[in-house]
C-alpha cells in the first residue's frame, strides 16, 4: 500500500468514526441517568473481571516501551497493576455516584413581563481527546464524557495501545449492557499519526479538542487544530515556604509534593523559600530530599548552605521534571517569591506553606495559577481529590474550563425561554 493509500484509509477511518460520534452524540445528550450509571458500574465491574486480560495486554506494551528504553515518568505512567486497575474500576463508579450535570438549571429569572428564563447545562457534543502513555484515561476519559452527555473519541498513544483496547472492551461491554451505542466511545484504532492530524481538522464533527501530554502534543494541537482546544501545558509546580512557616509541616509538605508521585502534573518541580527561614529549614529539607533520592538544583545562595545542591541553569527554574529532581530558590519576602512563580510558572498548581494568614491570603489573591493552595501539598491537584470523580486534566486556559476538567466542565449552557403569549413591543 502507497503513502497515499495509507492516508486516505486513515481520513475514511476518521470520517466513519465522526460520523458513528455525532448519531451516538445525540442519544447521549437525552440519556436517562439510571442508563449512564448502569453502563459506567456495569464497566467497572468487567474491567475488574477481566483484569487478567488487561494486565496481559499492558504487558505486552511495557515491554514494547522498555524496547524503546522511554523514560522513568513515562513508563510509570504506562504499568498497570491490580491496585491501579482496581482505582480505575473505583473511579468509574465514583463517576456514577456524582450528580448528573446535564439539564441542571444553575440560574433562572423571572421577567417583568412574564417571560422565565432559565440557564441550563448540556453537553458539548463530541469531544476527541488526544493522550500519551497513560492507559487509565482510557477509562476516565471515557467515563467523563458519557455521563456528561458527551460521545468521545479518543486517540491514545502509541506506547499504551494494547491496554487501551483491553480497556475499551470493558467500556464497550458496560455501554452494551446499559443499551446504549457503543459509538459512545470510541478508540481509535490505529497508531498511525496521522490520525491525530486528522481529528485536528475535524471541524465539522468533534466540538472540542483536549490534549494530555507533553509539551510538543499541546503545541502541536494548539498550532494546527481547527477545533476549539481546552489544554493544560507543563506543570511547573511551586512550593513557596513562607518565613512564618512551619517546620516540621513544611519538609513532610514538601516531601509528598515531590516524591509521592513524580510522574503526575501536580508534582512539584519548584521550592522557593524565604531567606529569613532558609538557614534553618534548607538543611533539613536537602537532608530529607537527598535521603529520598532526589536532587537539588539551586542558585548561589542555597548552594553555600549545603555542598549537595547542584548549580541549577536558567532552564531550571521553568523546568517539568516529572522525575526525581528540584530546583530551590531563595528569595527575599512575598513580593519576590510571587515575581519569581509569575516569570517562570506554568499557571498550574502553587501552594504557599505559612502560618500568617495575611500572607496566604495575598499569595492565593495575586498568584496567577489554575490551583492554589496553602499548607498543602500539589499532589492534591486531581480531579478525584476535588471531589469531582475524576478528570480529564487540568486546564491552565483561562477560557470556558480551568483547574481540573470534570464532569461539570465538559458541559456548555443554553436558555430556555418559558412563555405565555408574549409579544415584544
């Protein structure tokens, strides 16, 4: 088969697939509930059913991506176990217990005149997600967009291919049992990339675009998609210590915020720290930090209070690491730590560690992120643990979505206009 051939069975492809989308889009929209919950539990439990089958397939991709010797977050983003296929089961029926956001009134007025007006939610409509490695958005991505009302097609990457099939099946298996289209949700099956380039141009059957990946994947989408994009960039998290911090809070802070989990966006990647604390409080954080096995790249100042800190270079301070390294700034006060987080802060998620109120009230005023925090750590950056289920990812666009992309964010408005004979003069 020619080049040419190939795109063009790969453009046909992606025309069925659209086209199978917006008929399935428009029985999702009018979905009873009880029909979405039962297809989300009723998936869950065959995820975990099948979980033998899903493990066999993920085998079979992690040894694809060890082959290809891809980096440490990456692949930790890639294994599945029976923990995290348990989580991602728990997480589809997390979705299920949530509220039902379609046909919500949130706002509603009378008119001197008569008329009631009222605002109510309703689904976006197709919504094409693109993601690498991660073989469990599969299943929240999924999950997220039929209880919204919303078909889905997703294309996930190459490196999590057979798991993300093995998944989908479970998906399809729950949409057949609650009587629902399979179309639903749809993966896309092919690693061809020039299918991504396709949903890109989509225009006319896929309402919104969210990329979740690196930095050349949302650049890439955000160049040439011809559909509205919701996407977050690099999670360049902060912890700033404050001077009236507390100790003891700080370094156990600041040890989950970096090595609970590195692979995750809200892993920090960035201390800054008062000068007037610093020489108490560094030494201890490098000690705890080192013991733990990561590394700390820092400016002059923190480099003189510990031989173990490395020179940190112009690109650390704006770095996503995702890996078990951090850079450490010491600054003089609040006004200096927020200048340094607004110049090289990718707006995701920065948290303040301090016992002055005033302080912290200052920081979540004038730090211009999607989350913030304080005295807490980044990692609470997810959906899940904002109550919402699960996500999508986390928006740092200012524009319709921001923070975590839920249930609710997945959803637009319209208003209905209740009338009884009204004329306008």
């Amino acid at each position: 088969m020619s080049v040419a051939e190939a795109c063009d069975d790969i453009h046909d492809l992606m025309l069925e697939i659209g086209a199978a989308a917006q008929n399935a889009a428009r029985v999702l929209a009018h979905a009873a509930t009880d029909a979405k919950n039962h297809a989300l539990r009723a998936a869950a439990q065959n995820l975990r059913d099948s979980r033998q089958t899903v493990l066999e397939a993920n085998a079979l991709d992690v040894a694809g991506a060890d082959a290809k010797d891809i980096s440490k977050p990456l692949r930790d983003r890639l294994v599945l176990d029976d923990q995290r296929i348990d989580a991602i089961a728990a997480g589809l029926e997390a979705i299920a217990d949530l509220p039902d956001p379609v046909g919500a009134i949130f706002w509603e007025t009378e008119r001197p005149n008569g008329l009631r007006i009222e605002r109510v939610r309703v689904p976006l409509g197709v919504i094409g997600i693109i993601y690498e490695s991660r073989p469990n958005v599969t299943a929240d991505a999924g999950a997220l967009c039929l209880k919204s009302g919303n078909a889905a097609i997703l294309r996930g990457g190459s490196e999590s291919f057979q798991s993300s099939q093995a998944i989908m099946a479970c998906l399809h298996a729950g949409l057949l049992a609650a009587g629902l289209p399979a179309a639903a949700i749809q993966l896309v099956p092919t690693r061809d990339r020039s299918a991504v380039g396709e949903m890109l141009t989509m225009s006319e059957t896929i309402n919104i675009i969210v990329p979740r990946g690196g930095r050349s994947l949302i650049e890439r989408v955000q160049k040439e998609s011809r559909v509205p994009v919701i996407a977050h960039l690099d999670g360049n998290c902060h912890v700033y210590i404050h001077e009236a911090a507390d100790a003891d809070d700080a370094v156990a802070i600041v040890h989950n915020a970096k090595m609970r989990r590195l692979s995750i966006c809200g892993a920090a990647e960035s201390l800054v720290i008062d000068k007037e604390i610093a020489s108490t409080i560094v030494p201890r954080l490098i000690e705890d930090l080192s013991l733990a096995g990561c590394e700390i790249r820092g400016d002059a100042a923190a480099q003189a209070m510990d031989s173990r800190v490395v020179a940190a270079s112009d690109a650390d301070w704006s770095a996503e690491y995702l890996d078990a390294v951090i850079s450490l700034r010491i600054v003089d006060g609040v006004d200096d730590a927020i200048a340094h987080i607004e110049r090289y802060g990718s707006h995701h998620t920065d948290s303040i560690l301090t016992e002055d109120q005033a302080a912290a009230t200052r920081f979540l005023a004038e730090v211009d992120s999607a989350i913030v925090l304080h005295n807490a750590s980044t990692q609470f950056a997810d959906g899940g643990e904002f109550g919402m289920g699960a996500e999508i990812g986390i928006s740092t666009d200012r524009l319709h979505a921001r923070g975590p992309v839920g249930l609710e964010q997945l959803t637009t408005y319209k208003y209905r206009v209740h009338g009884t004979g009204q004329v306008r003069p």
